[in-house]
C-alpha cells in the first residue's frame, strides 16, 4: 500500500468535510434517504451517491442530506423523503440512481413533484 501525503489527507479532509456539511444545518430542503439493511440490500447507497453527486455538480448549498432506518416497508425499498420548506413531506419508493438523478433536478430544484415514484404524501415532519 503507498504511503499517504500530506496533500492526499488534505484532500479526504475537505472531502469528508464538504459531505458532512450536506448532512448538517438549516436548509430549505431535507432529502431523507432510508438505509436500513432491506434499503441497502435494495440500493440506497447508490441513491445516496447519485444524490450527493447531483448536489455537488448542481452546487447548491440549501440541500440538507440524512439517512434513517427501515420505515417498515421494505419491499417498497429505496425509500426517500423530500422535504421542501413550506410543502408536505413526499415519500418516493423503488428508488434508483435515475430516479434519484430526476427527483433531485425536477423536484427539489424545479418544485414539480414526480407523481409516477411518490408512496405517500403528507407525513409527518420530525426533528
């Protein structure tokens, strides 16, 4: 294994920085991508990367980005939350990369919901 420079753990530093600071915040929207064993099994981390690779291209910074366990419909799986200041919680399902890829360019950045993935509308909002 080559031995890591100074420049390299700069570079994971801001890295890991910049993704954390997705994660934290007040921001005008919350994107909950839920990663409990039957989402992960189903995809969820490939949806976490699309997303975090649209916000970065996109670079926006009002995106605030979390995960959550099973919401308890696993065969739904991936599952995430939108949640736009002002408008209900939508819950997509059978999430993918694409899906991801379109729900983040037409909805959060757009406000034009994506009907044909939407599971449920209107949840709750916690803190």
């Amino acid at each position: 294994m080559a031995k890591l420079k100074i420049e390299d753990l700069k570079k994971i530093k801001e890295r890991v920085h910049k993704e954390n600071a997705l994660r934290e915040g007040d921001r005008r929207v919350r994107v909950t991508v839920h990663m409990g064993t039957c989402g992960i099994a189903a995809g969820a981390r490939e949806v976490m990367n699309a997303l975090l690779n649209e916000i970065e291209e996109a670079g926006v910074s009002d995106v605030a980005v979390t995960t959550s366990g099973c919401m308890g419909l696993c065969s739904r799986e991936p599952e995430v939350t939108v949640e736009i200041l002002g408008t209900e919680p939508i819950v997509y399902e059978y999430v993918n990369a694409n899906k991801m890829r379109q729900i983040f360019k037409r909805h959060i950045l757009q406000g034009e919901i994506q009907s044909p993935f939407v599971l449920a509308r209107g949840k709750e909002q916690q803190d």
